[in-house]
C-alpha cells in the first residue's frame, strides 16, 4: 500500500501547483485525479490575471494581489523546469464599468478618456460605460496546465489518473487516506483540490457547486493561429472587459472571448445559441471581430460555493483539508493559494491571509 506525507486529490492547476510547492519544501505528494490533469476548469478558463477587479470580492483582495505579484516567478519557474512556451502577457487590460471607481484607485490604475482608448486600441468600439486601464497580466491556460504536467512529470511526481476518490478515510476521528474503486491510499494529510467535484467524496460534502461557462476563440480566415503574420499586427493588444463579454488575446493570433454563468450541473454540453451571443457582443467591441473565424467554442465547469469565495483549511476532521471552491478565480489564485496552503500543512498553523476562507463558516 502507497503512502506519502500528502495526498492531493484533484489534478488541476491548484492541486499540481500544490504538490510541486510541497515538493520543494521536501514534502512528497501523492496526486490522485478522476480523469487527465488540467482537463476540467483549469484548461477552459480565460486565464486573465484579474488582480484589479472590481467586482473582486473585498475578502480576496490581498491573495489575489499577493498571487498576481508571484505570477512571473511562478511562470519563469515552471519555463525552466518544463521547457515549454508559456504565454504570459503584460500590455494590461482595459475595462469598461457601468459606474465609476469609488473612492481611490490602486497603483496603476487609471481612467481612459474615448480618445485615449482609441489610442490604445484602434479597432475598439466606443461605449458609454466608463474606461479604466488596470496594469494585469493574463496567461495562456492551457501552457500553464502543460507545464505543470511536464514538470511534475520530471520530478516524478507520484501521480495517478483515471481513479475517482470516493472517500477520506478515517481512524479514530482523523483522516488516514482516501480510498478510490481501485486502491488504498495512505496518508495522515489529506487535501481535497477536486473542484466542482469535491462534494462527492465521503465523508464531508465540502460546499463546491459547477458554474458552467461558455468559451470561444477567433482568429481570422487568412492569417491562421500561429502565423507570423497575425502576430506582427495583432488586432486587440490589451484585454479588453465590458459588461457583454472580455476579449483576452493569445501570442499566437487567437482572440478568446468569455463568458456565459450557467447553472446547469455537470453538463458540458455547447449551445450554438450561447456562442453566437457571445461572438456577437465581441463583435460589438471590436466589429472586425464579426468577419473573424471561429477557431474553438468549448465549456468549463468553474467551482462556485454559497458564497463565491474559496473553501481553504482544515476541516472539522483533523488532517482532512479543503483547498477549493476558487469559482473564476483559480488561474489567479494558483501561486498564492500553493504557497500558502503549503505553509500550512509544514507549519501546521493557517496563514492570516486565508482565514476568511475556513471550511468551519459551513460547519464541516
């Protein structure tokens, strides 16, 4: 029987993140995933680097700055360890609000007047809401979660896909493993990184619901993804948020374009509808977007809980600990949330940034 000093269950971009922190603190991690890593809201998210938000709520404020500001540390990283491309961009991010900011804004942040949106973005629409540029990143999802893989791979990172964890085990009050349909494992420290899913393992329905969203990508018919010639005159530079959708450009040409909030279980289904409604309101910000191609329409399953916020630390069964429920925030929050869950669990106290996330305010 295998055994190690935690087992992580759910292979996303919090879970693998996770195991490569503790696994350079010394610590081994067993990763245990019900499916292939990083196929499930990790790789379908937009991968915009929102630390600005402001509609972020006030509780994750600091991780999110915190996790935002490890970002480029946290990507040179996984670069180096995987050798893989990974698209991180810096041209920031120009968000259209129905009102104005109130009070202060935050460094680097500042208001755009029509024209100096127009000089930031040509191909821009104007609108009647008010513009901000806020100074974020954004990274290609789908490099982040395949150089995760790549370098927990390198590391030999004990990770077993395909096995469905059914249940924490547990001996005299306290966790000792998990048990999926195949086999036992051991451990006394237990993290549940499942997602939308978490709620299905026994023998706590740790409070994480799916929030479907639907997801497209342009490009242009004569200047395929990937071409030098999209990506030498690049028609959007900036992300670009609104009311109706945000744009965030990839290196390669691609425009992706977010995002619906459905409630609709665990059905993953595309509706052409959705996506014509989505290519429409990007056409509406940029209208040459409306002659553009689409490239890729796809859906996720993002992990809401009752109050949008993160479920993060020990449960009410000792050694059993919750690290999900990071809703649209999970590309964001990766760094931080790895850095300080692994603070955690080496020195067993919880950090003051994630107190407002404990597990106890749903009495589990």
């Amino acid at each position: 029987m295998r055994s190690s000093d935690v087992i992580i269950i759910g292979a996303g971009v919090i879970g693998l993140s996770l195991a490569l922190e503790l696994q350079r603190r010394g610590v081994s991690a067993l990763v245990v995933e019900r499916g292939e890593p990083g196929r499930e809201a990790s790789q379908a998210a937009g991968g915009m680097i929102a630390d600005h938000d402001p509609h972020l709520p006030s509780e994750l404020k600091r991780l999110a700055s915190l996790s935002a500001s490890l970002y480029p540390e946290f990507v040179h990283g996984l670069r180096d360890e995987s050798g893989l491309t990974i698209d991180l961009r810096e041209e920031g991010t120009i968000a259209f609000l129905e009102g104005s900011i109130a009070g202060g804004l935050e460094p680097g942040v500042r208001p755009l007047s029509p024209a100096q949106v127009s000089e930031l973005e040509p191909a821009l629409e104007a609108t009647h809401d008010h513009a901000y540029f806020f100074p974020e990143r954004c990274v290609d999802p789908r490099h982040l979660v395949a150089a995760l893989v790549k370098t927990a791979h390198h590391r030999s990172l004990d990770l077993v896909t395909g096995s469905m964890v059914q249940e924490v085990t547990c001996e005299h009050g306290r966790a000792t493993g998990v048990r999926t349909s195949r086999a036992v494992y051991h451990s006394a420290t237990v993290v549940n990184c499942a997602g939308a899913w978490a709620p299905q393992i026994a023998p706590l329905a740790i409070p994480t619901r799916p929030v479907k969203g639907h997801m497209l990508s342009l490009v242009f018919p004569d200047h395929p993804a990937g071409t030098a010639a999209q990506s030498a005159a690049p028609l959007v530079r900036h992300v670009v948020r609104s009311r109706w959708c945000y744009l965030v450009p990839r290196s390669d040409g691609r425009i992706v374009v977010g995002s619906t909030v459905e409630p609709a279980g665990f059905d993953k289904t595309v509706n052409t509808y959705r996506v014509q409604r989505l290519h429409q309101a990007a056409a509406n910000l940029v209208p040459q977007l409306g002659e553009a191609r689409m490239n890729e329409a796809w859906t996720g399953l993002r992990p809401g809980s009752p109050d949008n916020l993160p479920v993060i630390g020990e449960t009410s069964i000792p050694g059993y600990f919750a690290c999900t429920g990071h809703y649209r925030d999970g590309i964001l929050l990766a760094p931080a949330t790895a850095k300080l869950v692994a603070d955690c669990l080496v020195s067993g106290s919880l950090p003051e940034l994630l107190s407002p996330f404990q597990p106890a305010r749903f009495g589990i």
